[in-house]
C-alpha cells in the first residue's frame, strides 16, 4: 500500500477558538491512518497553540504553514522566517496560485523560499498549476493545483491529473511524490488517490469541516 499525504490547507479560515474545538471534534472520530500522513496547514497564529494540543492529545497530525518569509531573521516587517515556522511545524506550502496571483510571489521568490525552508529541514509543498511550472531543485513533495479546479467545485479528472503528474515526476526524477489540489471532496478523493503517480491530495474548502475532512481521511 502506498504511502498517501493528506494535506489541509485552511487558507486565511479559524480563529484560535475554531481551530481547538475542530482539534476537540475530531478526537471523537477513530480515524485509520496507518500509511497516511495528515498535515494540517492553518494560519500562522494557530501553529503554536495546535501544537500544543496535538501534543497533549497525543494526535497523530503533523503542522505546516502556508508560506514563509524569502529572508532570514531581520528587519523586514510583517514577515514569518523559516526558523520560526520550524519550532512548530515540519512542512511549508510554497507556491499556491493564490499567492502567485494575489501577492505576485514570482518563480525566484518561490525558489529562494523553497531554499529556505529547506535549510531548515522544513519539508516544502511545493505547488504547480500546470506540468510547465519550473520546480526548485531538492523539492521533493510537489502538489499539481490547476488554478480552475480551486474552490470552484470543478476538479480536474483524475486522469488528465495522472497525465501531469506522469510528465513532471518524469522531468523531475528526485521528487518523491505527487499530490492533486482542487475541489477534492470525500466523493471524488479515491479516484484521485488511486492514479499511480498521484499519493495525497491538497483540500481547501473540505478540511474545515470534520465532518467532511474525516469522511475524506476514510474514504483515501
Ligand atoms: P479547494 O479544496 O477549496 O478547492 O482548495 C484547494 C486548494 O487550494 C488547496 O490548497
């Protein structure tokens, strides 16, 4: 059986008091998850308090964040380094196309923060929209997000997904594996898990609801 990442990216979604009573709702669910790994991305206010509780409760979820600063430590304001993100989590998403788009985060801003997550042994997501963006050297864990399929309730097909995941992981012999992101919901998440060079999904809008993300967890 292979090794499936399941990603959950909160986006800018909870505040402190959500983020503990959905940790709090879903210790009531048994969840199988021999062979998965859960990573859950919230906001960078979140990291510290949810690791705690993940200690405490003895959980079986790993943290990431949804960016980190270009810089190291230093006089630049607003910005979150890699360091920091590490105290609290092991994964960094880079690269989402709403950063792209919305923050006009470049290919050699994304390649520089990749670099330094890296440094840190904070392991990079690293997203692409298509099988022509350029993936940094050393990413190993690369998530295909056609900007399409991103909360439209669209998702890609899984085998045009397969297609581009088949390309890149053929470009790119060193990554390790390949999720899809866009629209993944607990229907549609097995056809996406069972492509061959497909192992985790990215889920947005299905994550934020236990509900939801827990029937996702069973049904991968
Ligand atoms: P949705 O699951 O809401 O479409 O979002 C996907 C996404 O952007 C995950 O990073």
């Amino acid at each position: 059986m292979k090794k499936l990442f399941l990603v959950a990216n909160w986006k800018s979604n909870k505040t402190n008091a959500e983020a503990k009573s959905w940790l709090k709702e879903i210790t009531n669910y048994e969840l199988r998850i021999t062979n998965k790994e859960i990573i859950i991305c919230p906001p960078f206010t979140l990291l510290s308090g949810m690791k705690a509780l993940i200690e405490k409760k003895k959980l079986l979820f790993k943290l990431g964040a949804q960016n980190l600063s270009p810089f190291d430590a230093g006089a630049y304001t607003g910005e979150i380094n890699a360091k920091q993100i590490k105290e609290f989590a092991d994964y960094v998403i880079i690269g989402h196309s709403e950063r792209r788009n919305n923050f006009g985060e470049t290919e050699e801003i994304l390649s520089e923060k990749a670099k330094k997550a890296m440094a840190v042994d904070l392991t990079p997501i690293y997203c692409i929209q298509n099988e022509t963006t350029p993936v940094p050297k050393g990413v190993i864990l690369v998530a295909y997000e056609p900007p399409t399929a991103i909360g439209t309730g669209n998702p890609d097909t899984p085998e045009n997904a397969e297609r581009v995941a088949k390309i890149v992981k053929e470009k790119y012999p060193h990554i390790a594996s390949i999720f899809y992101g866009g629209s993944v919901t607990q229907d549609n998440i097995r056809s996406f898990v069972e492509m061959a060079h497909i192992s985790g999904v990215l889920v947005g809008g299905a994550s934020l609801d236990v509900l939801k993300f827990t029937a996702l967890i069973k049904n991968a």
